[in-house]
C-alpha cells in the first residue's frame, strides 16, 4: 500500500501546485455540457419534447471528454524528463504502479465530475433525491471504469507519434460499450428513477473487466 | 548472493523489430569492479544498460545482478541498482526534496529529511532544495537526478552518459561521488564517448560496436586507448 499511497500524494501535490489537470477538465466538462444543454434545450423546445429525455447523453458526453483531456494531461506529467522511467526502475510491482496511478486518475476525473454534476443539477432542475443519488453512483462507477482502462491507453497511446490523437481515438471505442450503459441507466434514472438493474451490471461489468484486464497488461506495456 | 558477480550476462541479444540493438553480449562483471563501456552512437550501450536496469526484456540469453535472474526476480535486481539515463527522472513540479521524499516513499525506505538534505548537500544543491526543478539548468538537474540515484544506496550504478552537459564542478562532484562508491564497494558502469573521463577510474573497459563485445581488458589505459582508436576513432573518421 506504501507505494501506491506515496504516488497517489506525489500527483496530488502537483496537482496542487500546477492546478491544470482538475481545473481543465472541469472546464472542458462545463463548456461541453454548456453547448450540448443549450443545444438540445433549443432542439426539445422547437419539437415540443422532453428536455430531460437528453440530459444523460449530454452528462456523459462531457464526463467523457473532459476525461480523455485529463488522462492526456496525468500522463504528460510521467512523460516529462522521462519520470516515469524513475517510477518502473523502483522495486516495487509493476501492478501496484498501475494501481496507484489509476487512483490519482479516478481521483481528478472525480473532482471534474463533480462540478459537472452541479451544473447538471442546476440546467436540468433536479433536487436532492434518490433519482440524483443514483446519477452521482453511476458517474463513480463510469468514472472508475473510464479511469482504469485509460490508464493503460495513455501508456500504449504514449508511445505512438499521435498521442494526443491516438488517446481520444482508443479509449472512446474502448469504452463506448460502457458510456452507453452508463447513458441508458442515468436516462432511466432521470425517467421513472428506476436506473434498470441490466445497464448498472453493465456498467459494473465493464468496470471490472478494464480494471483486471489492464493491470494484467500494464507489466508488458510499459516494458521495452 | 553476497560474492555474486555485479552482472553476468550470456548471450543477451535485443532486437527492435529488425533492428539488432544486441546481438549477444556475454560478461562477468565482479562486484566492486568499476567498468567504462565505450561505443559509437547506436552501438548498443543504452539498450544493454536498460536491460540491466530491467526496463527492457531481453530477446535471447540469460542475465543476472547480483545473483539475481532479471527476468524472474526483477524487483530484487531493481533494489539493488540505481540507473541515470540521459533523462534524470525527476519531476519538474516537484522541488528536489519533494523528489527525493516521494522516491524514498516508493523504495520503503521513509528517509528523514535530515538525511535527504544531506544526500543534496552532497550534490552540491542544499541551496535550492526548495525550488522547483523546472527552474534547473541542465546540469543542476542531473545532480537532483544522481542523488535519486544515490538515494537507496545501490550495489550497482548505471550511469548513461552522465557528464554530458555538466559543467567542471558537476563533474567533479559526480567523479567524486563515483570515486566513493568504488571505494565502498559497490559496482560502478558508465558508458561515455570521452576517453579520457571514461578511463580516469576503470578497472574495467569494455567496447560494443555495433552489438557486440569488441574489446574487452582491465583498466590499462594503453591497452583501452589502443582499442579506442582501432574501433572508435575509426568509425567515426570521414
């Protein structure tokens, strides 16, 4: 636990000094959640529809996006002046690497998420109830898959020319089947407040299969 | 484990795609032993120090350090080796204190901060223990790099290149550093293209040319100097 504890702290105190990787995918998150609610609230008002019904799309769209910009951004720091070969040349398992590495991920992808969610509250007039306390459970459970399979892209992504390319292009085909459990269980949500048992297994399901798969891996990614 | 040799690689060859970066090099290299491996550019030195390190795997033959089997007991090789590669691994955000903290947390080891202003001290950097990194020339950085090297005092230094950029007094530390390790016991190798730096303190010299073992002899400069020029110098003639 020591050294997944000790890289946890280390990317929290740059991120506290440079206070970039939060900040811009909050900011990203917000403006894209901006432009799609402004976007479907004039399209749901010319065919007299739901506003509601498109709520959960545009929640994940900007999670999604705002993620793939931080993972760039979490990896860049291990890139610069080659710290991350500091981090493989210490004896410690290459899974308890990985580990920590996805805890500092998860952690910024949560603190994004989270003021995304109060925007999300407030364009979609939601109160504090069970329907928002599902949402909140999903955008964890998103966030951690979405996390722990984009710490091993970054890591493959890194070593192609394209990375900031390569990243996007990976990780959202990777994870499309998740986004849209997550989508259909948050839609419902919202709907009659049940989130449908089949798309939170779903959703669980991938979550543990992009966990175990990349920490099975990552010992041969980042191995020459 | 403890008369081990240093290294001992048989046949250890690493191809990239159709590239051979090593096309078997064998060596025993005794503990204590300080060796200098020279080579042209592309001649295989980087790529033999990484799989050393662990950082790359092997495509053919068998290595151990300090006894130990690299490919089965990576992380006991990984204890006991330090390696500084052109890039010194260091976070910029991070002052160098904050560095050597967050390295000595990752070795288990929970070194003081009187010990880590020490090992700065050391390198000549008790100055500016507390400023960011990313304000460092070169040289300042390679000597927050030597002490994360230096940090977990390992058997075995593996040192790429490591006077470039450094100015007369970074290398006087750096030489100075190294001078002591031998003395404590610990095996020194250093690759570099200058002669004379690579055989101020070799007791060992050993020459890759396009991977493989051209020379191999003790610290003898005549004998070293000799096989530079027959296999260095020449190459690089126009």
């Amino acid at each position: 636990m020591k050294p997944i504890a000790a890289l946890v702290l280390k990317d929290l105190a740059i991120e506290l000094r440079r206070k970039e990787t939060v900040v811009s995918m909050a900011m990203f998150g917000l403006l894209v959640m901006v432009i799609f609610a402004v976007a479907l609230q004039s399209a749901t008002l010319a065919t007299e529809g739901d506003p509601i019904n498109n709520a959960a799309a545009d929640l994940w769209v900007a999670l999604t996006f705002a993620g793939v910009l931080g993972l760039n951004r979490s990896l860049a720091i291990d890139l610069d002046n080659d710290a991350l070969q500091g981090l493989l040349l210490a004896p410690v398992g290459r899974g308890a690497l990985f580990v920590g590495k996805v805890l500092s991920n998860f952690l910024f992808m949560l603190l994004a998420a989270a003021l995304v969610l109060v925007l999300f509250v407030v364009f979609n007039n939601l109160v504090l109830d069970g329907r928002l306390l599902w949402v909140v459970l999903l955008t964890v459970l998103g966030t951690f898959g979405f996390s722990g399979v984009g710490t091993i892209l970054a890591m493959v992504a890194s070593n192609t020319r394209m990375r900031e390319v390569m990243l996007p292009i990976l990780q959202i085909v990777l994870t499309l089947p998740m986004i849209m459990s997550a989508v259909g269980a948050t839609a419902s949500v919202l709907g009659d407040g049940n989130p449908g048992t089949l798309f939170v297994e779903l959703v669980v399901a991938f979550d543990i299969i992009f966990f175990v798969v990349s920490y099975l891996v990552f010992e041969y990614v980042v191995e020459e | 484990m403890m008369d081990a040799p240093a290294i001992q690689a048989e046949g250890v060859a690493k191809t990239y795609g159709r590239f051979s970066a090593l096309r078997g090099v064998s060596m025993t290299l005794e503990a204590g032993a300080f060796l200098t491996l020279f080579g042209a550019n592309g001649a295989g030195k980087t790529t033999f120090l990484k799989i050393v390190a662990t950082l790359a795997r092997p495509t053919h033959g068998r290595l151990r350090v300090g006894g130990f089997d690299a490919a089965e007991r990576p992380e006991e090789v990984r204890r006991r080796i330090g390696f500084l590669s052109h890039n010194t691994g260091v976070y910029r955000d991070l002052t160098p204190l904050e560095n050597l903290r967050f390295y000595s947390r990752l070795y288990g080891r929970d070194d003081g901060d009187p010990a880590l202003e020490a090992l700065l001290e050391r390198v000549g950097l008790e100055d500016r223990r507390h400023d960011a990194v990313r304000t460092f020339s070169r040289g300042l950085l390679q000597r927050v790099g030597l002490a994360r090297v230096m940090l977990h005092r390992p058997a075995l230094l593996l040192l790429d290149e490591p006077h470039t950029g450094l100015d007369a007094r970074a290398v006087a530390i750096l030489n100075a550093m190294l001078d002591e390790a031998v003395e404590g016991g610990r095996t020194v190798v250093v690759t570099t293209h200058d002669l004379e730096l690579g055989l101020r303190a070799a007791t060992r010299v050993e020459i890759l040319d396009r991977g493989r073992i051209v020379y191999s002899g003790s610290g003898d400069a005549d004998g070293a100097r000799a096989a530079y020029d027959r296999h260095i110098r020449r190459e690089a003639a126009p």
